[in-house]
C-alpha cells in the first residue's frame, strides 16, 4: 500500500469513525508505518539485541542458559597483565599491517589509475581477485608454505642455496601481519582507486601551471585531497585488522602470541571448562574499544570530505612511465604471485602428494580427492554453506535494498533510526556478535528453538552482511535521479509499479553485484560460525579448520581447491555485471 | 617579438588528429581567442601551449624561447614554462583557504613570507575578492572562484595568461559582465592572453583577434570585424549567426585596394560586391548578407544602384523581444530578415526587401 492513497481515503470515505480517531488509526497501519516498525524491530532483532545481551552475558555468571547470579567477576578477571599483553599485540599487529597495506594499496591503485602500464584492466582484476579468497584458504597454504620444518618456501630456499636453517617461520607476529596484509591490500586499493580516478584532472594540472613539479604536485595536491579518504580507509584497515581472525588463530596462537579475537575463542574452546562471563566482557570490551574508534573516525572526518569528482567524464591524467611501465607491470604481476598463485599453488600440489612437505614422485596420489568425495560431512557441510549463502545473500540483499530505499529515497520519519541499526554491525567484530547471539537465542523463550540449526548461522550472516548491502544499494539509488522515479508516477504507473518497472530494473544490477559480495562474505565467515555451530549445522569453514586441527592438511587443500574455483567463478559473473551495467548506464 | 608562435603543430591521439597543422603568431599584450564549435581541437591546442599535452608536429615557442619541437624531441615541462592558467572548472583546490590557493605559486617559487603575502593581497584586490582571502576555498560560488583562479593565475606575472573557456560554468548576466572586467584587467596589465570559447559573442567582444577553428583546423584568423563582416569562406560565415547566402554568377572580377577583389554580380539582379578570392567570371559565388542588415521599404525602388532588392511574401514572423525574425519567400529562395520589435508586417503580405551594398560579401560556394 502506498503512503498516497492511505492519505487519501480519509478524504474519500464516509466518515465511520470520529475523524481524528479515524485518522490516527490510519497513520498507525498505514503501510509506510508497518515498514517502519517491522525494520525496526527486524533490525533491532539483529544488531541491538545480541549487543544488549553481551551486556547482560558479561554480568551474568554462568555459561548462556543457566541459572546463575550477576556480579562483576567477568570484568574483574579481564583486567590483568596478560590481558595487556593481548591488547598490546592486537593494535600493534593490526598497526602494523595497517600503514604498509595502506602504503601498498596507494602505490597500487596510482599504478592502475594514473600509470600507462600495460594491461592495467586485467592487472586490476588480479590485483583485487584476493580479497574475495576466504582468508582461512590462504591462512592455510601459508602454513604449508612457510611451515618452518616442511614449508614449500624453506625446501626451495636450502635446494636452492644449501643452506640448512629455514630462512621463513610464518608462526610469528610477522607471519600474522604478512597474511592480513595480503587481503587487507586488495580491500584499501577497492577504496582508492576510484578515489585517483574520480579526481578531476584540471586540480593537478593547475599545480603544474602553478611551477610544481610532478612530485610535488602528487605530494602538495593529490595526497592532500586524498587525506580524508585515506585517514577514513586506514581507520576502517585498523578496525578490519582488530576483528581479524584467521591470521591470529593460524599463525599467532602457535607461536604464543594472541590477539582478542583468538583470547575470546581460546577461553570457550580450549578451556577444560568454556569461561563465558570472562569472553562475553572481553567482547564487550572490545566492542567499546571499536566504538571509541568509530567515533575518533567520524570526529576526524568531520567536515573533510572534499568533492573533487568533476562532473565531465575526463580521462584523469595518466602518466608516462616509459621504460618504467615494466617495472610496475612487474610489481603488480608480484603481488599477484605471491597473493593468489603462491597459495592456489601450494593448495594444488598439496592435493596430489600422499603427505604435505615429501614431494617426490612416488608419492603423488589422488587418494585424498577420494577421501573428501567419500567425506559425509565434507558434503553436509558443502550443502550448508550453498544453502545459506544463497538464502542469506538473498535476504541480505532484501533487507539491504529496502532499508537504503527507506533511508535515501524518502523522507519518512524513523528513517535514520533504521539506517542507524543497519550499520551498527559494521562495527562488531563476527566473534562478537556470535556471543551475543549465543547469548541471545539461549534467552529466547522456550518454542524458539533456533540455536542449534542453521537458522542460528543465517541469522548472524544477515546481521553482518546488512551494513554492506545497504551500501551497496544506497549508492546504486544515489545514481538513479529522481526524476526518473517521479516521471513514472506522472505518467500512471503505482507506486509498485514505479518500484518494479523503474527503480528495480535499473537497480537489479548493483543488486546482483552486492549479492556476490553478500555470498563471498558468507562463504569466508569463520569467526561467527565456529560459535554458533552445532553438529549437523557445520559450514565449510568450520569443517576446514577442524581438517586442519586433525592435520589432514591434504585434505583442506582438495577442498580448498573447490572454493577457489568457486570464488573464480561467482567473481568472474560478478566482473561480467559490472561491466554491462557501465556501458548501459 | 612574439609571444606565443606555433609552427605547424598537430596533435594525434591515436590515428585521428585533434589539431592538424596550426600556425599561429600571438604578438605581446594581445587578446588572441580561439573559437570554435565543441571538439574542434581548441582546448588542445592551449594544453599544448601549456605543456600539458605534448605536440606530435611543429615547434611551440613562448617569449622567444623554444618551448616544445617535437623534430628534435624537445620539451619543457609545463612547471618551467612560466605561464599562468585559468581551467574551466576553476581547479580551485578545495583544501586550501583562497589566500593558500593563490600563494600557491609564490610558495612554490619560494618567495618571502612578506612578499607572498604583499602579491596575494594585490592579486585579490585586482579581482576584487580581497574580503575573502581566508575563507575556505569550498565556500565560495561560481563566479568568486573564477576570480580566485584569476588571481592565481596572475600572482607570479607569467609570460602569458592562458584562459579554457572561464566563463562557461557561470550564468548569462554574470558571464558579460565578468568578461568585460577581464578584458579591462587584461588591457591595463597589458598581458598576452590565449583565449578559448565556443561562444561567438564571448569572441567578438573581448579579442583582438580571433582564429576560427574547426576539425583541427585554423579557417581565417583576423580582428572580430573581419571575421563577422569578411569571412574567407561560407564555413566562417555560417559559424557566426544564421546568415543568408544568395546564389550570382560573377560577370566581372577586378582586384580592389587591401588585397580584396571587386565582382560584378547577377543573381536576379545586378550589382558589385567585395570578396578575399579571385572569382573568374563565369562561376558561381554565394552572397552573404546577415539578416540584420536587411529591411523592408515601402514602394518600388527597383534594382537600385546602391544595393540589392527583392520582393517577398512574408511566410513565418517570430517576436524575440529585442528584435522580430521574418522569414521570407523570395526569387533568391528563403531569406532571413531581422526587423525591429516595432515592424509587424503580416503572414502572407507583399513586401519589398533592401540590403545595401557595403552590407553583401560575397564567398566562393
Ligand atoms: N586525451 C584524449 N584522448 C583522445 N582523444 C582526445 C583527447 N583529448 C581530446 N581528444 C579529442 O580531440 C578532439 C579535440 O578535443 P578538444 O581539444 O578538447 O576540443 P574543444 O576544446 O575544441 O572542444 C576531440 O575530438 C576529442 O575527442
Ligand atoms: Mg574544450
């Protein structure tokens, strides 16, 4: 129903009721207000919630479900001298991947964007292609490659050098920050090369005009008008590299070093006895920490955001690189190399040898290919991980292109509220909000059972893929004028039909692009999961890193090999989209 | 001395050229302004002067000194060139306050604190956007970044000013008005300006010469008169206005003083007119005559000696406020007339139409 012709009836109708009566009860069930209530609270049910429960879960003391008392013992235990230590290590490692990812996603995305290096379009598809590998595939092939004893690397180097001590140990902080980096890299350069590219030529130019160099110019100009969009891009690298999971539990928690993420997985799993008040405080902890960053973002930003597009569609000013075009040719083929064909690699041999690290020809098999086609769980956890990706992307994408509809395109009241909860899960850390919905489902009332099922993974998956979608689709209406919308109702068509025959004709595009983005995102979701996981309701994920915990590393990597060709596959649809969309728009 | 020479320059981008062998002389203090319809190689043609393209052909020289030869492989960067630029879109650079914009230059060159700030304010005060200097940049509207980019462009007294189309993104009234300012500041700086605009009025009231470009072409470079009043061919003279042509067979040519000729004309009726071509007799010329020297007079005059006459029927008559635009039905074909506001004369009637002579130039066809 539309907000229109629920204004117009009361108008239109014998008045059977007391007319303010009457006209209160409409703006009550009114359609718009039921959209916005039911937002509210499917938004509120997704992100408030599970966040109001961490509070209570970090006050309560026993484990989710139980009888138990409030006190504050939860916070009490977190404070000590190892618990600095983690917190420590956590803004160091997440430092120190942040400044060379950013440094390295500049000098990227200026080589794509503003260099006549040779075949910059496809380096940008590899360049950006590691992002979308779920970090715990290539987590585990660095393990493989630069395990101290066996690794690939460490073999080649003595073969190649005869030395006898191993050059690479990945079990070390700069183990954990070599793996972050390498999709945080991908993700800071997605950021910024629409950034080099957006920017008007003629702002550059006039520096030359005005006697600067070259250098200077990029120095003094362009980085200047960069500074807003690159202090924001290293705050969200920071706020990534807090949350990360993978990267610590592989090559932090062998080595000693623990992040929060892993403190919080380590003391409900590898506890004799799961100690929930003492995560759930840690969560809450760092939740407040993630929003004291969140706030210093936006107080940085305040007003700093220049426009610098122009509006004509002028090539920005590429630079001759000469002879030089080969070596950033070079450079970005590298970083392809060592991001997707160093791992993938190290997944495909190790799929054919009987043990990781012994490569020698009689040892190649293909017994471990039968093994995972024979794996019962292996196939479950393959169903459950499509099921929920097809059905949560599909959700995310719902939920996403409504709520950016609601908070861009109209001026209904309780639209910021709405946009406000979408993006509340930006800030929670998938660990995180798994506590909370531990929490949270175990507190529901009784005849809900959805811990548990894979109802419980859906759940978590929607409440983090929502902030995303929401973007995603706010910028694709942001495109669309409005006059396109309002040409439509002028010329006849409903409210719904406008919504069909227009908006979501133009707009499907972003939404099948953000749906590959929504499902990519649930394929790789580990940290989430392995909480909120029960037997029967395994994902692939979850099923890799107990492969892995059992060390049948030749096993993860035959399925490891089938998610890369999946990743390959949904990216290549996803590039074909983008692609058609820009030349029909 | 010249301040600006091309000499045979081209640009190709790819295969096609965007400026195809230009040759251009722009004498010191001059209002040279590059006109011509959108893609017709004018923008360029000043990047080229500026350093920010770098020419396939020719050789460029600013000041005397050679800037760009592109036989010998030769080019300065445009940060040595030493020239002052005003971009369409202004490139006021919005994280810097008006005063760092313009001192851009100076900080670049290293002057003095006093200093810079001495030739900022002048600089300000000259486009009178001296209350502004500490606002910053994003805060101000079309026509004040305009200024700013003018000030900044002259604080460092370049050699030469060069200018793509500035007034563009301002609206009508505003856009005359910051044009003859400019052109009073250009004439009492005394500064060598290359200017560029697609806008034949912009052209005529602020140049000293114009060049009428099209498809990487110069077609005739003179003063605004010239250009308007004598054009070297139908092209030129259709560029500016909706001109009438008249089709008359050449019964004479003989050359007249300033390098023009002299033709005897029959095209329904009989009468002399001037042209830049030698015209043999025996061909074909077409006559132009620009609407707003045609009027309509009462009676018969005939084929006067003075000039040229026809008789019309009126078919179509458009009020446009400061003037009426009446189309007639004539044995030259349709022609354009511009009348006064206060002439009306009827759909259908019988008119007689006059153009005097002075007012006919004839182009090959
Ligand atoms: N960087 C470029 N690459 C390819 N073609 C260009 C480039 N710049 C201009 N052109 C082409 O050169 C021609 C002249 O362009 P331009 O000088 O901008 O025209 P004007 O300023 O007169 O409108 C146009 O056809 C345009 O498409
Ligand atoms: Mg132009």
């Amino acid at each position: 129903m539309t907000s229109n012709t629920a204004d117009a009836i009361p108008r239109n109708q014998p008045i059977a009721m007391p007319a303010p009566l009457q006209s209160f009860a409409q703006r009550l069930f009114s359609g718009r207000n039921v959209l916005v209530v039911s937002l509210v609270a499917i938004l509120s049910f997704l992100a408030v919630y599970p966040l109001a429960m961490l509070l209570y879960g970090s006050l309560h003391s026993t484990p989710p479900g139980m009888a138990g008392e409030f006190n504050l013992n939860g916070y009490k235990s977190i404070l000590n001298w190892s618990n600095t230590v983690v917190l420590l290590n956590t803004v160091a490692i997440s430092l120190g991947k942040t400044i060379p990812s950013l440094t390295l996603a500049v000098l990227l995305a200026w080589i794509i964007a503003r260099t006549d290096t040779p075949w910059r379009d496809k380096l940008e598809v590899l360049i950006t292609l590691p992002f979308f590998i779920p970090p715990i595939l290539t987590a585990m092939a660095w393990g493989m490659l630069g395990n101290p004893q066996v690794g690939l690397l460490n073999q080649v180097w003595k073969w190649a050098t005869g030395a006898t001590v191993s050059p690479i140990n990945v079990y070390s902080y700069g183990g954990v920050i070599w793996h972050m980096m390498q999709y945080s890299t991908p993700f800071l350069f997605l950021f910024i090369v629409d950034i080099f590219r957006a920017m008007d030529p003629a702002l550059e130019e006039s520096s030359r005009m005005c006697g600067a160099s070259r250098w200077r110019t990029f120095r003094l100009i362009t980085l200047m008008l960069m500074l807003p969009a690159l202090t924001n891009s290293f705050i969200l690298s920071l706020i990534r590299g807090i949350e990360s999971f993978e990267s610590p539990l592989f090559f932090g928690t062998p080595a000693k070093i623990e992040v929060i993420t892993t403190e919080i997985y380590n003391s409900i799993n590898h506890r004799a006895t799961p100690d929930y008040q003492y995560a759930t405080a840690l969560s809450f902890a760092i939740m407040v920490m993630m929003f004291l960053l969140v706030v210093w973002q936006w107080w940085l930003l305040k007003g700093r955001t220049f426009t610098t597009v122009t509006g004509k569609g002028y090539a920005p000013n590429i630079m001759k690189l000469g002879k030089w075009k080969w070596v950033t040719f070079s450079f970005c083929i590298l970083f392809f190399v060592i991001t997707v064909v160093l791992p993938v690699g190290q997944l495909l041999i190790g799929s054919f040898f009987k043990f990781f690290g012994f490569y020698s020809y009689d040892m190649l098999t293909t017994e471990h290919y039968v093994a995972v086609f024979n794996n019962a769980e292996v196939w479950r956890a393959m169903g459950n991980t499509m099921l929920l990706g097809l059905l949560g992307a599909t959700a995310v994408m719902i939920l996403g292109s409504i709520v950016a509809y609601v908070s861009v395109r109209t001026k209904w009241r309780g639209r910021r509220l709405i946009d406000g909860l979408a993006w509340l899960p930006w800030m929670m850390p998938g660990m995180v909000l798994g506590i909370g919905f531990l929490w949270a489902f175990a507190m529901l009332p009784g005849p809900i059972p959805i811990y548990g099922t894979i109802w419980a993974l859906m759940l978590a998956y929607v409440a983090l893929g929502t902030p995303i979608s929401v973007r995603v689709m706010s910028s694709a209406y942001a495109q669309l004028s409005y006059d396109l919308e309002e040409c439509s109702r002028v010329h006849g068509a409903t409210f719904m039909q406008t919504m069909w025959r227009i908006l979501i004709a133009l707009a499907w595009p972003s939404f099948a692009v953000g749906w590959v983005l929504a499902f990519f995102g649930i394929m790789r979701e580990l940290s989430a999961s392995i909480l909120l996981y029960s037997v029967g309701s395994e994902v692939l994920s979850v099923v890799l890193l107990r492969l892995w915990a059992n060390g049948l590393a030749e096993q993860v990597s035959v399925i490891g090999l089938m998610m890369m060709l999946l990743v390959i596959l949904f990216r290549w649809v996803q590039l074909k989209l983008i692609k058609s969309r820009i030349s029909t728009l | 001395m010249s301040a600006i020479v091309l000499e045979n320059i081209s640009k190709f981008f790819g295969a096609a050229a965007a400026v195809d062998d230009v040759n251009l002389q722009v004498e010191t203090g001059e209002f040279v302004t590059l006109l011509g319809p959108s893609g017709c190689g004018k923008t360029t043609t000043l990047r080229m002067v500026a350093g920010l393209e770098q020419n396939s052909t020719g050789r460029i020289s600013i000041g005397g000194e050679v800037v760009s030869d592109a036989a010998q492989d030769f080019f300065i960067p445009p940060e040595r060139r030493h020239l002052g630029m005003v971009f369409q879109s202004y490139a006021i650079w919005p994280h810097m306050t008006v005063f760092d914009n313009v001192a851009y230059p100076l900080r670049i060159r290293r002057k003095s604190a006093q200093e810079i700030k001495d030739r900022v304010e002048r600089a300000l005060k000259l486009v009178e956007m001296g209350r502004f200097a500490d606002r910053p940049a994003p805060a101000l509207s079309g026509g004040q970044q305009q200024r700013v980019a003018i000030a900044r462009a002259l604080v460092f007294e370049p050699r030469v000013l060069l200018l793509d189309e500035p007034l563009s993104n301002l609206d009508a009234r505003l856009r005359t008005q910051t044009g003859d300012e400019f052109r009073q500041l250009q004439k009492r700086l005394g500064i060598t300006s290359l200017y560029v605009t697609h806008d034949q009025g912009e052209a005529m009231a602020l140049s000293d010469r114009v060049v009428v470009m099209s498809m990487g072409k110069i077609l005739q470079v003179g003063p605004p008169e010239d250009i308007y009043q004598r054009p070297h061919s139908r092209a030129v003279a259709a560029f500016f206005g909706s001109p009438n042509f008249i089709e008359a067979e050449v019964k004479a040519c003989r050359s007249d003083t300033g390098g023009t000729f002299v033709l005897e004309l029959d095209g329904g009726w009989i009468g002399p007119c001037h042209s830049t071509h030698e015209i043999k007799p025996g061909n074909k010329a077409a006559v132009m005559v620009r609407p707003e020297n045609m009027r309509l007079v009462s009676g018969d005059r005939g084929p006067s000696a003075t000039g040229m006459a026809w008789k019309g029927i009126v078919k179509e008559s458009i009020y446009r406020g400061a003037h009426r635009s009446v189309m007639l039905d004539t044995s030259a074909g349709n022609l354009n007339i511009d009348l006064t506001a206060l002439e009306n004369p009827a759909v259908g009637a019988q008119v007689d139409v006059f153009a005097a002579e002075n007012s006919a130039w004839a182009v090959p066809i």
